[in-house]
C-alpha cells in the first residue's frame, strides 16, 4: 500500500467508523485534493462532512477548531504545511492552549495534516519544514511518519486522540510503498522505531529523511559500519528513552533532519542525547541539516541545500573517525 | 407600536437592572483588588457596556453557547457562574472557574455554555463560526452568540470568519450571532481612527450576513433586537451581526490610567446615558422600583461581591502539581 492509500484509506475507515470525524480544507472536494489524499470522498460523504473551503487558513483551522470544542473531529488539510501559517495564531494560540487555560473545561481535538519538507523544486515560500517550529509547543502533538504503516497507525491515534496534532506528511513519499498491517491498529505517540539495528553508530531520523538515513546505512555496511537508523515517528513527544539506549550501546550518533540548523529538532535531540548520554559518547553527536539559506529553486542549488545520502555517510565517517 | 412595558416582563427588567448592578459592583471591586495587588496581569472590565451582554445572554436559551473576548466577567456573571468562582479566578485560586490557570482573560463555563474569554483580538470569532457549524451538523437547533470588541472588525480574523458564517449559513450551517461590542476604543485608537468604514455593522454586507445597530446603553433596546435576531438565526442557521454602539468608562485595561485618547466632557456626555441609569429611570417612572428597593439590591449585588472577595482571599492557591495538568488529554 502507498502512503497515499494509507491515510486515504484511514480517513475513509474512520469517518465510517465515526460520524463525528469530517474532513475540511482547500479543494479536497469537488478538484480531489491537491495530493489526491481525498479523491472521491466528497460523493461518499456529502458537502457537510468533507467541506471545500475557501483559500483562508486562518478562517477554516480556526472554525475546525470550534468544531472540536463542540465534540466533532475535524481532520483538516493544509495544501502544504506552508500555509498554516496565517493560521498559527489559531492553532498555537487557541487549538494548543485551550485546555490549559480553560482548566481543562474546553479541549480542541483535531488533526492537522498535509505535506511538510523540501525537495520538488518549490523554491523559498513552499520548501518549508515546521516540525520544530509546531513542537516548540505544549499543548500540541507533532508526528511525521516515514512508512505507510505508520502514516496510517499514527493518523487513526490522531484522529482518536485528546489533542491538537500536527500531522506532517511529504510530498515525496506519497507514492513510497510499504506493509501496512491487517486490522485496527494504531501507532502509539511518543514511540520511536528502531528500524535497523546495528552497533557502530545511531543514526536518528524521521519523514523523508529517514529514508536517506536507510540507504547511507545500506551503503556503509559495505564498508563494515554498522548503523542503527532510529525512525522517530513523532516528535513532540518525543522518545529519548529508545534513542538514549541505542547511543549507550553505539556510543555515538548521528542526527538527521531536512529543516535549517539554528533551533531545528536535531539541535534538541542533540542537547538530550548529551544529557542522557555524556559519558557513553565517544564522538561529539554530528548534526546533518538543510543550509542556512531559504530553500533556491534551481536544482543543482536545492540539491546542495538538504542532506541527501553522501552528506550523512560523510557525517557517519567523521563520528566513527 | 405597544409601550415597552406591556412589551417586556417587568419582573424581567428588574431582574436586568439586578444583574447590571451587580456586573457593575464586581468590576468596580475588581479595580479595587488591581491596586491592591491582589489581582495580576491584565484587568479588563466591562463598566458602562452592560447593557450589551445583558441583553443578549438573556436572549438565549439554557443550550446556546457563546465566546466572549477578554473583557469577559460580565458575560459569566450575567449566564450565572458563581461570582465567587469569578473572582477566585481572577486572585489566581485553585477555586476559580479555571483553577486559577486562566485568570481574568479566560474565565469560561462549559456548562452553562459559556467556551470562554479569549485573549487574542479578533481570534475567538473563526471558533465560534466552526462552534455553530458543530451545532447543526449535530442536528440541534442551538445557536452561538460571539461577543468581541470594535477593535476585532479590523483583523483578519473578523473578515475570514465571517466570510466562512456568510458561505456555511447559506446552507443553514452556521447559527451565530456575531455582536460587536462597539465601546468606541481599541484601546485608545478610536473606531474612527482604526475602520475606513466606521459603521462597523456595514462589515457584514460584504459577508451576505444581515446586520443592525443598535443603542447598547439602552439594555431594553438590546434585549430586543437580541431576541428577535436569536430566534430568525436559531429557525434558518444563517449568521447575522449587530452593533451594539456602547462606551466604556473605565480605561481600556488597569494600567489604562491617564487616557489621553479622550476627553472628560466626553465621557461625561456618556454617562448621562448610563446604561444602569437609563433602566433605573424607566423603571421609576413604570413603578417598579422605588429607593426602598434600589437600596435592597445595592445592598444584594455589594453583599454578593463582598461574599466573592471574602472566598476568593480565603481560598486556597492552586497546589504546584497543577502546573503540569491539563496541558494533554488521555491518550487514545
């Protein structure tokens, strides 16, 4: 299964599953939604539960919001992660603090979801990554699933949950393939997932970038160096317990994230790893970013501007040297 | 046309005049306790708007719901939260309305449907559009009041909520009431000064949503206006704006002391038309209250607020554990 099928296929079992659960957002009606996520569910379900809005993210997130004050659960899509900025007051002013200030009286359980990241050539406005941005936050919830079976074990603990998530998807890997398992499953937040063992080094990742982190590791064993690639899956909460116990055992580490370096979640990774792990390092922890540029359209330029394979070999090289 | 008072209950309007001076005493108090460092932060009280709030939230039902902005007390008095759960709030008790975690921006009281003031202009109106979605998508036929300030018509979030109320409402999806609580001041920039337009009622012809203004100091003239605007949105789902043109004679916030932005002549001329005085009169000349009377339900209001202060002092600081409680739910 795709991870396109995957979350389509989430949002269909759960919305039958659960009357409460309706869909709003930018053309994922009537035009099928920009990614194709919410093809042909506006006939399954009728105008009021998938709801086409208007180009204003500010005004829907912020009535999805309401929505969920009211006992609905509205999963909402942003055409990309880009544009839920006008709408940042809502979702960390209101959606985030709600139940905090409140209490606990009043609480907004939506899903946020749509594409986050770099990497198809859509230049400064369109490239970016909010991951540390959103889980900068309490009161919110960040995941960012790598495999179709997570993206479709993590959106149904979503859509269930009490929270307000952040659910970042690609835009390259809609069309990745995966197992995803039989039955009603979900993926529990605050888990990361060893998804390669090995003994030499950590390398810690999430999203696209994950998916590098796999092949540099495939690529290295080669060489005789073997990786443990920890897939963190969400990043607010965030798991140190498993990645603590895999740098006790490697001693060293690697952090791998697209976005910038100054304040990105590999810079928090990379502080706790050092408070839980000081003594059993035997390198400085390597920290594999995007450039501290706004993301440039021209190919050769992107390509320079986010860590692909050869950056983190490279990185992996300097902490076992 | 009948006179307003074969129009209207008596006993209802000395009930107005009742809640009115006891909003009014309770801010007064909350001034009082400011300075006496017994509250924090911010202060924003509704004296000289009363008549605003009154009016509409009496306009309800028990299963409406509403949003207010962080000039909020009068709206949890009025709905009947305990002004004792009030005023905890606003000393920081673990007894107030949000165990002291909200404070005076934040009060709220899910239960009477009150989902609570907010602290950000103009930020509560899209969740209160998507609030009155909920109500008819689950069938009911509540509706949503959403109270905010002239200030909020400026912000972006004005115009994309209602742009979303006009669009949702035309399918019948969208029951609210958006009343702006027009007191003349963003803080100090005056409407005048801060909308091209300054008839803020006209902002809603733009949104397919019908809109009126009204006098917001004449408590009977809002009740009416509520009344009649309530039950056309609660039979068709469809949004509509009033404009309750109101002041406010207390400053914009506590720390609102020297108010150069207006003169004392003009708030002189304002409070010739108190709204608590415009009832009092009208109600003096009906014969239904007399000086025996006013003085019993000074006497009610300021024993009331004293009760509140006398608990509020006594009640206990939220234990530190509150801290760390209810930031998330339960996990699924």
């Amino acid at each position: 299964m795709t991870y396109r099928e995957a979350i389509r296929s989430t949002l269909v079992e759960e919305m039958d599953r659960d009357p409460t659960v309706l869909l709003l957002g930018e053309d994922i009606g009537i035009y099928g939604g920009t990614f194709r996520i919410t093809e042909g569910l506006l006939s399954r379900y009728g105008p009021r539960r998938v709801v086409d809005t208007p180009i204003s993210e500010l005004g829907f997130i912020g009535a999805a919001i309401g929505m969920a004050m009211l006992g609905l659960r509205p999963v909402v899509e942003v055409m990309t992660w880009n544009f839920s900025l006008p709408a940042a007051d809502q979702i960390l002013q209101n959606a985030a603090k709600v139940r905090y200030f409140t209490g606990g009286q009043v609480r907004a359980p939506l899903v946020i979801r749509g594409p986050n990241g770099a990497g198809v050539q859509l230049s400064a406005q369109h490239s970016q990554s909010l991951e540390s941005f959103y889980g900068h936050f309490p009161g919110l919830k960040v995941v960012a699933p790598a495999t179709p079976a997570d993206a479709k074990g993590l959106l149904r603990a979503a859509i269930r949950g009490e929270d307000p998530v952040i659910f970042l998807e690609h835009a390259a890997l809609y069309g990745i393939k995966g197992e995803v398992p039989d039955g009603d499953y979900t993926v529990p937040f605050g888990r990361a997932a060893v998804v390669r063992p090995g003994r030499h080094v950590t390398v810690v990742s999430y999203s696209r970038m994950l998916h590098l982190a796999l092949s540099a590791a495939q690529r290295l064993s080669g060489e005789g160096i073997e990786c443990e690639v920890i897939d963190l899956r969400s990043l607010r909460p965030l798991d140190m317990e498993t990645v603590a116990a895999s740098v006790r055992r490697t001693h060293r580490a690697v952090v791998v994230q697209e976005q910038w370096r100054l304040y990105g979640a590999a810079a928090e990774i990379s502080a706790q790893i050092y408070e839980r792990c000081f003594d059993d390092l035997d390198a400085p922890v390597e920290r594999v970013t995007g450039e501290d540029v706004p993301a440039p359209y021209a190919r050769n330029l992107e390509l320079r501007a986010f860590p692909d394979e050869e950056k983190i070999v490279e990185a992996v090289r300097r902490v076992i040297a | 046309m009948e006179r307003v008072e074969e129009r209207v209950d008596l006993e209802r309007m000395l009930d107005w005049y009742r809640r009115m001076v006891l909003v009014r005493r309770f801010e007064e108090q909350t001034e009082r306790s400011f300075r006496r460092g017994k509250i924090g932060g911010y202060l924003h009280v509704y004296i000289g708007q009363e008549a605003v709030a009154t009016g509409f939230l009496d306009a309800i039902r028990e299963d409406d719901i509403f949003f207010a902005s962080y000039r909020d007390h009068a709206h949890a008095l009025l709905r009947g939260t305990d002004p004792r759960a009030v005023m905890a709030e606003l000393y920081g008790k673990v007894t107030g309305v949000a165990k002291g975690k909200g404070g005076s921006m934040h009060l709220v009281d899910v239960a009477r449907g009150f989902y609570g003031g907010y602290g950000i202009v103009g930020g509560h109106l899209p969740l209160a559009v998507g609030a009155a979605y909920a109500l008819r998508y689950q069938g009911t036929d509540r509706i949503c009041l959403c109270f905010f300030g002239d200030g909020a018509v400026n912000s972006g979030a004005f115009h994309e909520a209602a742009n979303l109320a006009g669009l949702w409402g035309k399918e019948g999806m969208c029951p609210v009431v958006f009343v702006i609580e027009n007191n003349q001041y963003g803080m100090g920039t005056s409407v005048e000064r801060a909308s091209a337009v300054p008839n803020l009622a006209r902002r809603f012809d733009a949104y397919a949503i019908p809109n009126e203004r009204c006098d917001g100091m004449d408590v009977v003239a809002v009740y009416e206006v509520a009344r009649r605007v309530v039950e056309e949105v609660r039979r068709t789902g469809r949004p509509y704006g009033v404009e309750a043109v109101t002041y406010r004679f207390s400053g914009h916030g506590a720390a609102d002391l020297f108010q150069s932005y207006r003169t004392k002549e003009e708030v002189e001329r304002w409070r010739q038309r108190d709204p608590i005085l415009l009832l009092e009169q009208q109600l003096r000349e009906w014969g239904v209250l007399d000086d025996a009377r006013k003085a019993e339900i000074h006497a009610w209001a300021e024993g009331l607020v004293e009760e509140a202060v006398a608990f509020a002092e006594q009640s206990p600081e939220p234990p530190p554990e509150e801290l760390y409680t209810d930031v998330y739910g339960a996990d699924p």
